[in-house]
C-alpha cells in the first residue's frame, strides 16, 4: 500500500507565500513518488510523478516527460503507465518530473478559465514553479532536458523556446508545431476541443498574437544551442502491427493517418532548422503509426541525445 507523509520540505524559509510547495508525497514505491504541489500558477495542487534515481549521493540532472492528448488514466502520466519510464531510468542517474493532468493542454498558459479544464497555467508551473521547488526536494543539479510525444511533443518545443536556457536538450516524438497559420490552427483547434474545452479560451480567437506567439516554426531560431531529437514515421504500419495489436483498424487506420501527418509538420520544422543552420538528430522511419510502442522504442533512442546535453 503506497504511503503518505507530510513534508515540510521545498522552499526556503524566506521565500514569499505565494511561492509554490509541496504539501504532501504518496510512495508507490522508494524511488516512485507522486508529489502533490500547491501551485499558485494553477490556482491549487497538481500531482507530479518524480522518479528518482538508484544512487542519489550527488546532484543530478531533471528530464521532463510530456504525454499527449488523450491520456489513459487521470492520476498517472501515460510515461509510467504505457511508456516504460519506470523501467527505462531504473539504471539512469537522473530525475525524472511527469506532470499529470496535462492531457489536452498544450502544457501551456491559458488565457482564461474554461468550463471543462478550468484554470490552466502549465508553462508558468513546468517552467518557473517546479524547477527550483523540485531541485531543492529532490537535489537537482539545474540541467533539465524535455521529451514529449504527440501534443507533448509540440509543447515540449514551445517551453524550449519560451524559457530561454531552461532545457539544454529537447526531444519531441510524433508532433505538430504550426499554431498561427491556419492548418495550425485547425489541428489545435480541434484537439483541444475534443473534450467540450473552449480553443479561446486558450490563446484566444483566431486574430490574437498569442497563436504566432507560440509558434514554434516561427521561433525555430530559439532553439540555438540546445540539443534536438525528433521522431516520426511514416504512418505505414510496422512491426508493431500485427494480430495481437488491441484495437488494430483503429490503430492502423486513424494512428496511420495522424502519423503521417505528424512526419509532413516534422519535415517542416527539418527544413526550418536547416534553413537557420542549427543541428539536430533526426529519426524519420520508414513505417510506424501514432502510438505507444513506437514511442517507448524511441525514448531509448532520444536518450542517448538528451543524455549528452545533460553531461558537465
């Protein structure tokens, strides 16, 4: 049974009232916390998984794992529940941070409160309330890294470009990342608005600057210096489709065309970056839909780039 206990731990004494804490922490296990942080960003407290590594006698790195749009289960990132985080960095001397909640969110600042999400400041929370609040906690050392699949992976590149020297290394699986044209826009658009959310309520209507504002083919140029990893595939099905697959039509038919269309937005941000002379690694296969398999296969993939940026 997982345990709770209280912490009094998170901020220094002096910091102001308003400053985010930690009011409690469930055990799943000893090294799989869920911290319960009251955000005054967020208007109240959100749960963040933190996976903690096998040795913690020395500071260490954070990477930041973002889920996508449709979410499995309310009380746990989809990284932990079909993405084989736990697994993945058992042997890793790293911090791993899991929003949970997220889903359908864009992890961003929304304008106004909407009927169904309510009051959602993520990029304020990811960006400025959790880092200093978890690096005290949990001894991070100051070097994040963020890897987001689908509506993750688009708002893991927003928050790189939007939080200046923040993550030295970004890694998005499977994404779009078009938000002021009107392509873009549709596709976010719908998205959010899948669950009865209102899409103003997030940057507005279609007009206001927040939609180039978040942008991320137009401020591709942020992203200079940081070390890139993106994902995506053809949308053809590969060795991950078979007769055992769950739901396969579905998987094959809608996962393939969302695939698809999330490798036309990746070569979009390829050309981008090329055209402004900034690297980065590229894993465009030849076969995969939109779904979790291929993405737990290519978060071993991305490691080895994210790992690199957070070395001294």
């Amino acid at each position: 049974m997982a345990l709770v206990f209280a912490t009094m731990i998170g901020a220094p004494a002096a910091r102001a009232e308003s400053a985010a804490r930690i009011d409690h922490i469930v055990r799943v296990t000893d090294r799989w916390l869920q911290v319960f942080v009251r955000s005054p960003a967020m208007a109240g407290t959100v749960q963040v998984d933190v996976l903690l590594p096998r040795h913690r006698d020395a500071p260490r790195p954070t990477v930041y794992l973002l889920e996508g749009i449709d979410s499995a289960r309310p009380d746990q990132n989809d990284w932990t529940f079909q993405g084989g985080a736990v697994e993945f960095f058992a042997d890793k001397n790293v911090n791993v941070v899991l929003p949970v909640g997220g889903a359908g969110s864009y992890y961003t600042d929304w304008q106004r409160d909407d009927p169904v999400r309510g009051h959602q400041k993520w990029e304020t929370l990811l960006t400025r309330e959790l880092p200093p609040l978890l690096n005290t906690r949990f001894d991070g050392n100051g070097r994040n890294a963020v890897l987001g699949i689908s509506m993750g992976a688009q708002a893991a590149m927003m928050l790189a470009e939007r939080s200046g020297d923040l993550y030295a290394g970004v890694a998005a699986l499977s994404g779009c990342f078009n938000t002021s044209d009107a392509i873009g826009q549709a596709e976010l658009r719908y998205i959010v608005g899948t669950d009865g959310s209102d899409p103003d309520a997030m940057w507005g209507p279609s007009t206001d600057s927040d939609w180039a504002a978040h942008d991320v083919l137009t401020h591709a140029d942020r992203l200079t210096g940081k070390s890139l990893y993106l994902y995506a595939a053809s949308g053809l099905p590969g060795e991950h489709e078979n007769a055992t697959t769950p739901d396969l039509p579905d998987v094959v038919f809608e996962g393939g065309a969302i695939e698809f269309g999330t490798r036309l937005c990746t070569d979009l941000l390829r050309e981008n970056l090329r055209t402004l002379g900034i690297p980065a690694t590229y894993d465009l296969t030849p076969a995969g839909t939109h779904s979790w398999p291929y993405w737990r296969d290519h978060l071993a993939t991305a490691w080895p780039v994210l790992a690199a940026a957070l070395s001294p």
